[in-house]
C-alpha cells in the first residue's frame, strides 16, 4: 500500500508536469507545498518520477542529427542509470580532501589524479571546503582542460576572457591550468555573475573584470583577448542523464534555435580575439548541429584554423557528453 501511493502520486505529478521548468524544481515546489511527505517519501516519489523520464530514453529525440562519433545505442541506454557526482581538486590539495573525505567516511573512487567519483546523493557542503580545495564539476567538463593545455604559455600574461562563465567552474579550471591568466568574466544574467563572483572568491581568485555581456548583440570591443572560452548554449543533450525529463519533446526547432543562437555569439566573439589568439568553443551536446556544424562554419570563414576538437564521452563513465574544439585565429 505505502508503494502504491508514492505510485499514485508519482503518476499524478507526471501527468501535470509540462516544463520549462526542471523537473527537480517542480518537485521541490510541490514538496514544499506539502509537508506531510517525509523525507524518505519525498525520495520515493522522486526516483518514480525520474525513472518514468529515465525509460523513455530509448525514444531519444533526433536521433539522426547525433554526431557519429557517438556510440547511440550505448549512449541511450546510459540513461537507465543516474550519473555519478565528481569533483575536481584543485592543484595541491589532494592530500587535504582524500583526508577530509576518509575521516568523514565517505565512499569515493579516484579516477585520475585530479578526479574522484562519488554516489549522485553524496553530500559534500560540510565535509571539504569546496571551490577553494575542490570543486564540483563533471568528469568532462574537467576534461576540457586537455584543450586547455593545448594553448601555449608564455612569461606575460594571457588576457582572457570566460564568455558564458555562467557558475564560474570553468573560470577556476582556467586559472588552474593557466596560473598567468588575466581573466575577464561575463554572463548574461546577473543573478549568475553574482553566484560565480562568490565561488571565485571561495576560490581566491581575482577576475579583472566581471560584468554582464550579452553577446548575442553586437557590443562594444574596448580591447581584443589571447584567449576566449565559448561555453555555449546548447540543447544539452549530453546531460539529459541528470535531467531526463528533456527526453520529452525536444524538437528540430528547437534544436535550430540553439545553433541561431550560437552562430551569432561565436560572429560577435570573432573580432574580440587577436589575431594568433585562442578561441576555445564547448557544448554539453550530442547533436552535430551544434557542434562539427558550427566549428566548420568558422573554419569556413578563413579567419580560423583548427587545433583540435573532441567529443568527451561520458556514457560508459555515468559521466556527461561534451565536445570542445580549440582554434586558432589566422585572419581579421
């Protein structure tokens, strides 16, 4: 009887969810509008409602326009199972969080030297002092670093900017791998730039500027960079294991807006890089459109030539999918 009703329940929240909004956030509220489910309710009743999402991945949306380094059917079934949470250590600190952990007893695998790997309900908060010893942050978005050292160092400092900084991860990521950077910071929204200035800080680091940008206009260039990171917006396709409620829906039309929005973000980027500089573009996303299909667009352009480009597979590491490609500027 007591599975029943978190059934019955379950179903009802299912049928009544429409999005936009993510389905985490529609649970809380609906959580928090009723208190009379415990916590090991409010487990329950979630993990029904997910596993509903989760067993139509076979149905994955557009699956003829996924890139064909992708593995489909290995990549559709990942979805079965919720991904993995990761942290990244910061240089220095693995000694410090490896003991953190193990006098908390906390289980943890150790992927690589700067990755460990832990339950998805794992908390963390009070345990290690995060962004200033660690940081959470996906296997692969840890993985773009490999671009990342693609870029040559030099004694001056590399201007750089973190166009879509959104959180701030991967504004620590560069500063980690790129100790000299002269980092600016934007974002369009401010409520974000606001939480990535505090993770910085967390972070003890100092951007040169931080300041709402909306690149999808056309803005003001005061000065041109060595080094812009594009994380651009996409239709997140590579992590809808953690948000399998977007296996509902998604269409070509939406899939058409995300590449329009791209393709105007990297032509107002463009003329903000110096010639020689580096421009390092990533998505969270499987499909081609918005990826091979926009780097050649820039290659087309005769102002840039490839460095590298990669798609960084997660479904065999209950990890996300994301792609980068790192490119050089040849030509105003």
């Amino acid at each position: 009887m007591y599975h029943i009703t978190h059934q019955n329940i379950a179903n009802k929240l299912i049928a009544e969810y429409q999005g936009p909004t993510p389905l985490a956030l529609y649970l809380k509220k609906y959580f928090a509008a009723n208190k009379k489910h415990g916590s090991k309710d409010r487990k329950s009743i979630s993990a029904l409602c997910y596993d509903h999402f989760r067993n139509l991945s076979a149905q994955f949306p557009l699956q003829a326009l996924i890139s064909p380094i992708i593995d489909i059917e290995t990549f559709k079934q990942s979805h079965l199972q919720q991904p993995s949470l990761f942290i990244r250590i910061r240089p220095g600190k693995k000694e410090v969080v490896e003991q953190a952990l193990n006098n908390a007893s906390i289980v943890f695998e150790i992927m690589n030297e700067a990755t460990f790997s832990f339950a998805n309900t794992t908390s963390l908060q009070k345990v290690i002092q995060l962004n200033k010893d660690a940081v959470i942050q996906d296997l692969n978005s840890q993985a773009l670093s490999s671009l990342l050292q693609l870029i040559p160092i030099t004694e001056k400092p590399l201007v750089v900017w973190d166009a879509c900084a959104a959180s701030g991860g991967k504004s620590i990521l560069i500063k980690d791998y790129i100790p000299n950077a002269q980092l600016h910071v934007s974002d369009i929204r401010e409520n974000i730039l606001f939480n990535c200035e505090k993770r910085l800080k967390e972070a003890g680091i100092q951007a040169a500027s931080l300041q709402v940008v909306d690149i999808t206009l056309p803005f003001a260039i005061k000065k041109q960079f060595d080094f812009i990171f594009a994380d651009l917006p996409c239709s997140g396709s590579g992590t809808w294991g953690r948000t399998p409620e977007n296996l509902v829906e998604f269409t070509e039309q939406k899939l058409e807006s995300f590449t329009t929005l791209q393709s105007k973000m990297l032509y107002h980027l463009t003329p903000a890089l110096k010639v020689g500089g580096y421009l390092l573009a990533a998505t969270c996303s499987v499909y081609k459109n918005e990826n091979e299909d926009q780097i050649q667009k820039l290659i087309a352009t005769n102002k840039f030539k490839l460095v590298a480009q990669q798609y960084f597979i997660g479904y065999e590491k209950q990890a996300d999918t994301l792609f980068g490609a790192l490119l050089q500027k040849i030509a105003e």
